[in-house]
C-alpha cells in the first residue's frame, strides 16, 4: 500500500485539507497504517502534479487562508486500479521480535519491561478500538456500505491488538519465570 492510495481513499468522502487528512490518518486509520503531517503535505504535492487531486484556496479572514484537497476523476481511476490489483502480507519489521529472538543474552528484567511497555502500548489501542466499535454495533443492521467497510477495517485492527496482548502475556510469563529461576 502506498501513502498515495491510503489518501486517495481519505478523500473519497469529502473534500479536505492537508490538516484535516492528517487527524483522519490520526483518528481513524492508525489501527493500519501511519504517516506524519510532513509526509503527507509533501505527498499531496506530488498527488496534484499527478492530477489524482486538485486543490482550491479557501479565503479566511484573520486566519491563514486553507487549501482544500479533492480527489479527481485520474484519483478514482488511480484508486480504483490500484484496488483491483492483488495484495501481499506486509512484511513483518517488528523491533520487539528481533530483541526477543536475542532475549537470552540479556537480564530477563530487559525484556519484561519492554514487554510491559508493548502490552500497555497494545492494551490501550484496543481500548480505544472498542470504544469506536460501539459506535458501528448500535446501528449494525443499517451501515451503509462505506460504513461496513470501515467497520471490517476496525474489526481487523482489533483483532491485532488482541494478538499481541496475547502474545505480550504469554513471553511476560515466560520472561517473568526465568527471572525467578
């Protein structure tokens, strides 16, 4: 997935700023995929060369004027193609695992205070996941399309964090043990 498409698909609701995608990738994609206001000004820039977006300056009094992004006819096309190609697993770079693959040469105290601070890490995502997935099981049997579709996206994303804090609880057990021993 690139951040190109990942924006695209933001701006397939509405129109909006570099700000206002940005509290969306914040808000509401971060459970699968993360990127910095930075990257994502300088990626709308390359976007419109592209023709995928076109922006329109908003006049504001006694506020910098906004910049309003919109997908283009070439952007749905771009997205649309981009879709129906196959997808392949995401390679796994997970620092954690590489110092757990070594956590023998080191204190078990090391590792269980890493694994605490991931199962924190984790614990908390789900908790705000949950919170958001109330919103899609008191209207279940009326989401729109689009709806469902972001609902799916959620469900996966706790589901994720739900593995790691299982699989966080079960080395902290591990880790834990060996510290006694």
């Amino acid at each position: 997935m690139t951040l190109t498409h990942t924006i695209l698909v933001a701006l397939t609701t509405k129109s909006h700023t570099g700000y206002e995608i940005w509290k969306t990738f914040e808000e509401r994609l971060n459970f699968f995929w993360k990127a910095t206001q930075q990257q994502i000004y300088r990626e709308l820039g390359k976007m419109e060369k592209k023709g995928f977006v076109n922006s329109e300056i908003i006049l504001q009094q006694g506020r910098p004027n906004k910049k309003l992004y919109s997908i283009t006819e070439e952007g749905q096309i771009e997205l649309e193609n981009w879709i129906s190609l196959p997808s392949e697993p995401t390679v796994i770079r997970e620092d954690l695992l590489v110092k757990i693959r070594a956590g023998d040469l080191v204190n078990p105290d090391i590792i269980v205070q890493e694994l605490k601070h991931h199962h924190q890490i984790h614990q908390e995502n789900l908790n705000t996941y949950q919170q958001r997935e109330k919103d899609f099981l008191e209207n279940i049997n009326n989401l729109s399309p689009s709806d469902y579709c972001r609902y799916l996206t959620l469900k996966r994303g706790i589901r994720y964090e739900y593995g790691w804090i299982e699989w966080c609880e079960e080395a902290l057990e591990y880790f834990t043990n060996l510290k006694l021993e």
